[in-house]
C-alpha cells in the first residue's frame, strides 16, 4: 500500500511539473516573439493579472480589427476591379475596316422551289397547303442542302450592286467575298486579312460608297395568302476588323431604302485583361419561347401604287472622320502587390507584426505538436509496472543507506584499510602488519582470528 501511494505521488509531481514546465515555455515564447503585446498578456511568469487581462483584452480587439479589414481587402481583391485607360493616337494612314452587309431578305421568292418551300415553310411564311402538297407524289422530297438554298435563293450582288466607289476609284462585286450568316447569303468589302485596303485621308469621298437595289419585289410575303412583304425592308450593316467574324444579327444597324446614308467611323482597340479579370462568358442562357401570331387572311390587295427607286434604291457612304484611333485599355485596380501592401499595413497598424511573426507562431505551435505527437507514440506503463518500478527503486535506496551506514560503523571502528595510488597503509588497533605470504582463509571478518588476522578492505 506505500509504494501504490509512493508512486501516485510520484505521477502527480510529474504532472504539476510538465504543467509548469508548459506555461514556462509559453511565457518564454511570449517574451521573446516579436508580436506586440503578447508579452504583456502572459508576462515572464505565466500568469494572468489584472493588468495582463486588459493586455490581453486591447490585444484580442486589435486582432479582430485586424482580421475585418484583411477580409475586406480579399474581397475586394477577389471582385477583380479594374480600371479604363484611354489615349488618343494619330497616323499618316489607316487600315479601311471590314464592311459586311445583308440583305434582310433571306430568299428570293422568285427562285424558290416547291421543295424549298417545303423545306423552308416555317422561315418563309407560306401557307400549309404548299407545304403539304396535295398528292403523296409531291412528298418526297429529297434532303434539304441549306448551304445550296442560300447559295441560290439568296440576293446576288451582280444584281443588286448599281455603283461602288472606294476612295476615288471605282470596284465592283469582284472585290466582295461571300459570307453566309444568319440573314443568309452576305457579302464583305475589304475582308482581307492579309492585303486591307488602306486611306490617307479622312472625310466623305474617302471611304466607300456604294449604290444599291435591295430588290424589294423578291421579297417574301409574311402575311401568307396575301402579297404583303415583311415590315423591315432594307439592308444590315457591320463594321468591322478583318481579323473578326461578322456577327451582323447583334452589332449590325440597318439602312433603309429611299436615303442616302452616311456612316462617319472612328477605330478603337480594345486591349482586355485576361481572365479571370475579363468576363466573357455568360452565366446563364437566354432564351424565349415565341408562340404562333399569324393567322390566314383571304384578303387580297389588288390595287397596288409603289415607287420604283424610293422604296428600293439607297446609298451608303461610310468613310473615317479623322486618321486618328482611339485606344482603351483595361489595366488593374487592385492587384495581389496591393493585397499584400494593404495586409501589411493593417497588420503592422494593428498588431505590430510580419510575415517573420506569423513563421516565429508556426514554428512554436510546430514544436509543441511534435512534442505531443512523441508522448502519444510512447508506449504507456501499466500502474503495477509504475509500482514495481518505484518499490525496486526503494530497495535500492535502502540498499545504499545501509552500505554507508556499515562504512561509517567501520570507519569509526578503524578497521577500514584505505588504498591510495602510491601505497596501501594498513590501519588496525594492535597496529600488526600482515606479513607477505600470509594469505586469509575468508575475506569475512568473522572468519578470522582476532590475534592473528588483520582484515583488508579496499576503497578507491
């Protein structure tokens, strides 16, 4: 029951001492990092006043306050403002944009076939009949080719181009390419990649002007049985660079018939950041649904008075203003040097700390895991090992006490004989030297006769 109570005893001061020892190394720690105010808190003996409580208290606000604000920053970051730089250049010459127009007839209704009105019923707005037909003959129909029905369906330019001047000097449909978008068959001016066409000389007269027949007669009728065209009657139009695709269903504008139009254009290059600053995609798809408005009408128009050259001739004159560009640049507001700038900052405001602070923490805390990893790993003694080992450890101890109290009795006594490394002097009572060749039956000292014997004990 002693030694279990002995090694309790001995478990507890281990404990109070490894809990000592562990608030020691804290305050340690805490006196010699560079992060303000943290000596203050725990001090050199580890414990909490009230001074260190309000010390402690002014160092939790400023590192909520310092935390607030380096949240805001990365949020801002994240955002990936950005800001618009513009400057304007002047040059001898420009490069002449693209220039892609369409009819926004798609098909002629002269060159349309029963099988392209079979085909093509719901983009043309004929009647069902047509479409069905009347006997199983007139059903088989072989697969459309949208491709030859734009090619062939389509406006041609030989037909509709009346007049084309580009900078003083005549063209012709030679110098168009074709190109097929949503409007159908277009055609592009000056699409070339390679050789554009360039101007010296801004103002009118010094672009391209063009003279042309929308042929408004070609024209489908939207109204089915009746002869009524479409509402929009005309061309669309695009300006654009030669290294871009015509997307003349968003960006182009329309040109009516019976005016003269004049275009002045300014060039602008863009320069955008790259993503994830630039947002070029949408987050979602839009779409509509368009339910069915037309309805059939046996109305006819029978009477029908028109002018030839006002509702079917127009001229486009587009030309630069000035041989000057415009270049808008998108640079970055905030970028991850002013992130750091502005956490370093607010840490050094706030805490008085640095980058060197934050290693000098992940450096203790690192140490103090290992520490505790390394006691976890030992392998844990048994309280009855933990017993044997202390009661072995007092048999031990007594051991020892009694060997120094038998040389204590025997140093008082004088029988104890003390070697030294130049001679052994040998102390009795009767003061009798042993001679050389007597040899002790027993190195005990009840062995030997006291008359005769002297006992030898050897101490180095």
């Amino acid at each position: 029951g002693a030694s279990t109570e002995g090694g309790g005893t001995v478990m507890l001061d281990e404990g109070l001492r490894r809990q000592k020892g562990g608030m020691a190394d804290l305050a340690s720690f805490a006196s010699s990092s560079s992060l303000h105010g943290l000596a203050r808190v725990l001090g050199t003996s580890g414990r909490m006043g009230f001074r260190q409580t309000l010390w402690g208290l002014a160092l939790l606000v400023s590192l909520g306050l310092f935390l607030y604000q380096a949240t805001w920053s990365t949020a801002t970051y994240l955002e990936r403002p950005h800001l618009a730089a513009m400057r304007e250049e002047t040059r001898r010459e420009l490069t002449f944009p693209a220039i892609t127009l369409c009819n926004v007839n798609r098909f002629r209704f002269s060159a349309l076939t029963d099988a392209d009105i079979y085909h093509l019923a719901n983009l043309t707005g004929l009647p069902p009949k047509s479409r069905k037909g009347h006997r199983p003959s007139e059903l088989q129909y072989p697969p459309p080719d949208m491709l030859d029905i734009f090619q062939r369906t389509g406006h041609q330019l030989e037909d509709m181009l009346k007049s084309c001047n580009f900078s003083g000097q005549n063209c012709s449909s030679e110098d168009f390419s074709v190109v097929y978008t949503r409007f159908g068959k277009c055609y592009t001016f000056n699409g070339n990649k390679t050789s554009p066409k360039r101007v010296r000389q801004g103002g009118t007269g010094n672009g391209l002007e063009l003279m042309l027949d929308i042929q408004q007669d070609e024209y489908l009728p939207i109204w089915r049985e009746t002869n009524e065209t479409t509402l929009e009657a005309g061309i669309r139009v695009q300006i654009h660079s030669q290294n871009e695709p015509p997307y003349i269903h968003q960006l182009g504008f329309g040109v009516s018939p019976g005016f003269q139009t004049f275009v002045s254009c300014q060039e602008q290059r863009l320069t955008y950041l790259p993503q994830p600053w630039g947002n070029c995609r949408a987050s979602s798809i839009f779409f509509f649904a368009k339910p069915a408005s037309l309805t059939n009408s046996g109305i006819k128009t029978f009477l029908l008075n028109f002018s030839l050259c006002r509702d079917n001739f127009l001229i486009l004159d587009i030309f630069f203003e000035a041989l000057n560009y415009e270049t808008i640049e998108q640079k970055k507001a905030y970028d991850i040097a002013g992130l750091l700038g502005d956490i370093g900052g607010q840490m050094g405001l706030f805490i008085g700390a640095s980058i060197l602070t934050i290693l000098e923490i992940l450096d203790y805390i690192y140490e103090v895991v290992k520490y505790k990893i390394k006691q976890l790993l030992k392998p844990k003694k048994s309280q009855k090992q933990q017993n044997q080992r202390n009661l072995i450890q007092e048999q031990i101890q007594r051991t020892k006490n009694l060997r120094e109290q038998n040389l204590r009795a025997q140093l008082a006594d004088g029988t104890i004989a003390t070697v030294r490394f130049e001679e052994v002097k040998v102390k009795a009572a009767n003061e009798v030297a042993q001679p050389h060749s007597a040899h002790p039956t027993s190195i005990l000292p009840n062995h030997h006769n006291a008359q005769a014997v002297v006992q030898q004990d050897f101490t180095c």
